[in-house]
C-alpha cells in the first residue's frame, strides 16, 4: 500500500489460503482440488478474502471501499469472471469504481485463482 497526496494505491492483494485436508469443507466453505496435494479455496471465497484485505488496508488509511475510483482484477482462468463480478457487485453496490479484468494470469502460487488492485480517495479531514 502506499499513499501519494490524497490517494492510496493498494496492489497484489489475493486469497491465497490453502488446505491440505477437508477442514475447510467442514466448516461448510466450498474447495476445488487443483492436486493431489492440497486444495485451493473457490473464486467466491477468495474474492471474499480479498475485499476483507483490501476493506482492512483501505481502512488503515483513513477511507473505504466506497471511496475506490479504479480497480484491477487478475484471475488465472477469464471464465471465472462471472462469478468473481457477483463477489464485486456484492461489495461495490453504490458508485462502483471502474474495473478492468484480466484472464491467464500466473500467479507465483498455484492456489491462487484471483488478485485485486485499487485506486481510492482519501476524503479530506475537516
């Protein structure tokens, strides 16, 4: 994160939790098998986990999601898109910032399925 005049810059923010049992499937939260040796959490739940980091540094740095005005979406397979844009829609329900998506992306973490970066205002202090 790095803040410049009254903005803040937020990049390479990605749900990178990993299991390597079935206890995430016990408490309910949906996996997908990428191997024999782990499972990756579903594109809905990382987006979760990503708007929680996000919401948390955006927080840190005195404004909020309904302050973002730009934001990039990465996601390792394009065709999750339509499910990642519900978890967007979901979060940005007034004003949504622009949003630009990219497919095919490799991440340096197999597990890794989506990555968001943000562009937001931080609203003067009066």
């Amino acid at each position: 994160m790095v803040k410049a005049g009254n903005f803040v810059f937020i990049s390479g923010v990605g749900g990178r939790e990993v299991a390597q049992d079935d206890t995430y499937q016990e408490k309910g939260i949906k996996l997908a098998k990428w191997s024999e040796k782990g499972y990756a959490l579903d594109i809905e739940t990382q987006m979760e986990l990503i708007f929680k980091r996000i919401k948390n540094l955006l927080e840190k740095a005195g404004t909020s999601l309904d302050n973002v005005v730009l934001s990039r979406l990465f996601l390792d397979d394009i065709r999750d898109l339509e499910a990642a844009s519900k978890i967007i829609e979901k979060h940005w329900t007034k004003n949504p910032p622009c949003l630009s998506a990219y497919g095919g992306i490799q991440f340096g973490r197999k597990t890794m399925r989506a990555e968001l970066e943000v562009v937001a205002v931080v609203p003067d202090k009066d």
